[in-house]
C-alpha cells in the first residue's frame, strides 16, 4: 500500500504519517508513506491512498477530489478536517472517511481497514501496451532479464516493462502478493496449497493455448519463513473481508 499524507501544516503530515506507518507495521504489511505540504504532488500522485486536508491556502481539498474521482486511477481518499460542517460537502466517488483534526490512531486504523477491503477486492495494472488487469487476474511475476513477466490466469503473458520484482514488490505486497524467491512474486489468491518448502499454484494455464494445471513452485529457503507468516496474515485478513 502507497500512501500519501497532503496538508498545508507540516506539523499535520509529519504526524498523520506517523499513524500511518505504525498502522503499516502493526499490520505486518510493507508499504511506503510519503507527505506533501504541496497540493499539486497530490493532483500527480499515484498512491493507493490519499489523506487530504480540506481547507488548504492554495487548494480546496474538495475541488481535488472532484478532479481525481474523474480519473480512473484515482486513489481512495480518506479527508481531515478542522471543519466538520465541510464533510458533507465532500462525499463522493473514491472518498471512503473523514478524520477530524487532531487524527487519532483509532479512527485512522478504521479507514485505512476499509481502503485494505478495497484495494484487496480489485487494482489495476497497467502495462505498456495500452492493456490492464485486475490484481485478481494475475497469477505471478516472474524476472526476466531485468523486466518483469505476468502471466495472468487465461495463460497471457504481459510484459510489466523494465521494473524490478523488488519494485513490485512493495507496489503489490499490499494486494497479497508475496516473494517466493528472488525472480517471483505470486498471488495468494491463487496458491491452492502452501507447505514450508513450496506452494502449489491452483489451475495454472502457462500459455493461452495450454490446459489448466496444478503447478508447484519451490519457496527459496530463506524466505520461507516470511512467506509463511505472510501468507497467514493474508488468509486472515481475507477471513475477516468475507
């Protein structure tokens, strides 16, 4: 999960960052937290999840939601306000809380919950060729010489361009992808079956023209450890979503 803390106070993104870190460590979840004073960063922005001040000197907070809900890869937004009377001019598509200024931990950990529900359910990738899918659709990532491979679930193969696996990495861990090995992330959301040493991958289609299949795949051993806590802290989560 990406998030990104706006607000015309530094004092107020340095401490709603803060809340949103301890809810990423607490949750067992990587991710980064960036902050911005700067109303345009947020207008660019291509996090997961954005935590917006309403009333800022240079940018009505509102006005932006309006601009980014007509984006389809509009972040979710959770809104903090000193105004109260304001939050009912704000609800909209993309918008999923209101904070009241000063932010408590408690009710940050409520939104950022629902965001988890959200984003968990359906993101978009995006690939070069002008072509997306839905988290749900892909079965892993796999290196290749510096660029990544998808192979989603009706045995297509996306190229997702010269980005690390590490870089995915921290982009989808948030979406129940974890890093079996140093060239492989899977989803979780298709592993049929996980021992310590390996997960079997539930029909596997490794070509569009190939039958579905069963496919085992080896955990390196160093990861095997984290990628089962992992994988238990997502069939949790996903317990409590369903």
């Amino acid at each position: 999960m990406k998030i990104l803390v706006c607000d015309d106070q530094e004092r107020e993104v340095e401490d709603i960052m803060g809340k949103c870190q301890t809810y990423l460590e607490s949750q067992n979840m990587e991710g980064t937290v960036e902050g911005t004073t700067d109303p345009n960063k947020a207008r660019e922005t291509d996090a997961d999840v954005l935590v917006l001040d309403i009333e800022m000197p240079t940018a009505n907070g509102i006005e932006l939601k309006d601009q980014l809900a007509r984006e389809s890869r509009g972040p979710l937004i959770i809104f903090a306000t000193n105004y109260a009377d304001a939050i009912s001019r704000a609800f909209n598509t993309n918008v999923i809380g209101f904070l009241v200024k000063p932010v408590r931990l408690e009710e940050l950990t409520i939104f950022l919950d629902t965001a988890m529900e959200h984003l968990a359910l359906n993101k978009r990738i995006y690939f070069d060729d002008g072509t997306s899918a839905s988290t749900k659709d892909i079965v892993w990532l796999t290196a290749n010489k510096g660029y990544s491979d998808f192979l989603l679930k009706d045995g297509t193969i996306k190229d997702g361009g010269k980005r690390s696996i590490k870089a995915w990495e921290e982009e989808l861990s948030a979406y129940g992808f974890i890093r079996i090995g140093s060239g492989r992330l899977v989803n979780c959301a298709h592993i049929k079956e996980f021992w310590d040493e390996e997960v079997v991958m539930g029909d596997v289609k490794i070509s569009e023209k190939a039958e579905a299949a069963d496919i085992t795949t080896e955990i390196s051993v160093r990861r095997q450890k984290e990628c089962k806590a992992k994988y238990l802290a997502y069939c949790e989560k996903m317990g409590k979503y369903t």
